[in-house]
C-alpha cells in the first residue's frame, strides 16, 4: 500500500444520479490530461461513494506534489480534496503513522482534537478507541493539549479496508462541473477584467471553451495581444488547452466609421463580432457565445442595446456576469489570478472608435438600416481569412 493517497470529493457530481458516472469519467478524464506529466507517481483508482481515489505509488518531491495538489485544486468539478498519509489496520501502524502526520504540523498548533471512524468492522477496536489511543500518543510525545470544541489542528483517521486514512488538512477545490460535460463554447475574450471571468465561470459549468479576441493592430500596440494571450494560458489552469483565435477588426472599424451612424458604432462592431463567432462556434461544433456583459455596466450593455446586439445571431448567447456588480466580478478575478494581468495598461479595440455620444437605447429597425450600408458578410470573410489561430497549454505555465 503506499504511504500517500489523493482523495478528492465532488459534492455537484454526486447529485447526478444515474448519470453520475458520465460525469466522473470525465473528471478523470481532465485529471489525467492534466496531471500527464506525473504519471509515474500516480495511480488513478476508482470512485467511494462521493469521492476518487488517486494513489501516490512512490515517494514523491515535496516541489512535484505542491504543483500537483495546484492543478487539482483548479480542475472544475472538484468540492475539495485532501492528501492523506496511509498505514494498515493495526493500531500500532496507526499510532505511528499518526504521530508522523501531526509531527508535520507541530509549530502551527497548541491545541488539537482527533476524529475517528472505524469503516472496517472487523478491526478489534472502536471508533472511539481510535480517538482515544492517538489523542494519548500526541499528548505524551508532543506536548500538545486536547480541545474537542476549537482545536487548532483536527487529525482524522478513518480505518477502511485493509488500510487506514489519516489527513488534516482538507483544501478547497472550485466546484462546478467538469470542462465538456455541458458541451462546447466560443467565449469572446478581451483583455479586460469582465471577459476572462465570464470564460471561467463557463468553464466551471462544464463548458469547453475556444477563445476569440478581437484586435485593431497596427492601430492598437501589439502588446494587446500578448496580453490576451497571458490571460489565456492563466486561463488553462482551469481547462488544460484552450484554442485561441486573434481576429483583427480594423477594417470592419474603419467601414462602420465612413459608413454608418456614430452614436451605433460600438452596438454595429459587436454585432459583427458575434457573427464572426457564431463562424467559428460552427466550426468548432459550438453551441453557444460567453460574453462579458455585465447589465448596465456601459453604454453596451443596456438591455435595449444587448437585445439588439444578440439579434445578429441565432445562436445562444450566455452572459455570465449580466447580474454580477464590478466588485464581485473584480473578487472573483483576483481568486482565479486574471486581474493583475487585466489591470495591465492596453490598447482595446471596441474602445478606438468609440462615438462621444452612443446609443443607449438601439432600435433594431434602424440598426439594420445602418447594417445594410457595411458590405458585412466580405468584411467577415476577410477578417477569418487573416486569423491567427493558437493553441494555447497549460504546459507553457
């Protein structure tokens, strides 16, 4: 048996029912994808109820299991987990290996409480006798005090099979779904702060995400692009791979700009930008576009302006943000690690012709007036034709 175990908990998954499998498989499936390059510690084993086991079948770097438990930590679908220590069933083992384990933990408490559960019936000691024996053993050998109510340090052992379970520490995973259980999307992604929310909070409900950022270089500094493309490796933390398309706009901006109402320039471009994705959801078979649209957050994003936006498309567009205020987007930003990069100095492109006075209140009769002015379909063809197309990995991290 080895010496260390992952177990990791999926509290959303464990509600599936019959489907409940469907959704592990794929669990495991990003699991493995992720973790590839340790496969030579690892032992992927099977599902306990609400939990999967992965066994640490050698002795592992403490620098090797840290990146680990990093890449658990953000896989979608995960509750929690823990890296437990395991021994037999012989209460001597037990003591032992338990001492170790809180030997580990000495200078950060003073105070601490043991939790024991016999699963294994036949073991020729209680539950209780667990607490008891190991509770004395820590006492006795660290000077460490008992505390049932608000200990420092909680030691749970759990007697199994063949083998029992001794951990501390439980570390929070992100919850949701596992990337590809809801199916494909194509998330339109800025540099800004809102987007790469909008693409994880995506993610985290089981989509697999293709990102498209929209650029106007040379008008805008290439460093726009480089930017987005740091925001999309953060982003693999949570799916592993994303494809990236960098399509350039300018000539769409410059059309809009002699063609078409000012006040409309921003609702027309993002128009466009939603046609444009709905070509390349279909070539990625994509069932739906992820916006950062957040409700009254700017001119944009009234509710009479995204109703006319979203009737360029026949496609489902989702809005994850669309009732979220700035700070808990900016919360949310700062746990996944995007909003030190969003916050870096960048050019925009929906920013470059923005109009001094735009619409708040499109009516969608008059936007297609405004429509039927721009040759949209050749523009739209021609920025595809020009695409840069990426695939960006977690490997690069």
């Amino acid at each position: 048996m080895t010496s260390k175990i992952l177990i990791i908990n999926f509290e959303e998954i464990y509600l599936k029912g019959k489907n409940q499998r469907i959704f592990i498989k794929q669990l495991v499936r990003n699991l493995k994808r992720k973790l590839n390059g340790y496969q030579s510690y690892l032992d992927f084993s099977k599902s306990h109820g609400g939990s999967y086991f992965i066994e640490i079948v050698k002795d592992i770097p403490e620098k090797l299991l840290n990146e680990i438990i990093s890449k658990v930590k953000n896989t979608p679908g995960i509750t929690g987990f823990y890296v437990a220590d395991t021994t037999g069933i012989d209460m001597n083992d037990i003591i032992a290996k338990s001492l170790e384990h809180a030997e580990r933990y000495k200078d950060q408490f003073e105070t601490f409480a043991v939790t024991g559960k016999r699963i294994n019936k036949s073991v020729p000691f209680s539950s209780m006798d667990i607490g008891v024996k190991v509770g004395s053993a820590i006492v006795e050998k660290l000077g460490k005090k008992v505390d049932l109510t608000r200990p420092d340090f909680t030691l749970h052992i759990k007697v199994r099979g063949k083998y029992t379970i001794i951990y501390s520490e439980i570390i929070q995973g992100i919850g949701g779904l596992p990337v590809g259980t809801s199916g494909k999307a194509v998330s339109m992604l800025s540099g800004g702060i809102d987007s790469p929310v909008a693409t994880f909070m995506a993610m985290n409900r089981g989509l697999h995400i293709t990102a498209a950022h929209f650029h106007s270089v040379p008008k805008t500094s290439p460093q726009s692009i480089e930017k987005v493309k740091i925001l999309t490796r953060k982003l693999t933390d949570f799916q592993g791979q994303i494809k990236l398309y960098l399509i350039p706009v300018l000539a769409i901006q410059e059309a809009i700009a002699q063609n078409a109402d000012s006040r409309l320039r921003l609702i027309l471009l993002r128009r466009i930008m939603l046609k444009i994705g709905e070509k390349i959801a279909a070539k990625e078979k994509a069932k739906a576009l992820i916006t950062g649209d957040s409700l009254g957050q700017v001119a944009s994003q009234t509710l009479e302006n995204m109703k006319v936006t979203e009737a360029a498309t026949d496609m489902l567009v989702l809005r994850p943000l669309v009732a979220l205020d700035k700070k808990h987007i900016i919360e949310t930003a700062r746990q996944i690690g995007t909003f030190d990069i969003s916050i870096l100095p960048h050019d925009d492109a929906c920013g470059l012709f923005t109009p001094k006075s735009p619409e708040t209140k499109a009516q969608l009769k008059y936007v297609l007036e405004q429509c039927a002015k721009l040759p949209i379909e050749t523009l739209i063809d021609e920025a595809l034709q020009q695409a840069e197309i990426l695939i960006v990995s977690d490997v690069d991290n």
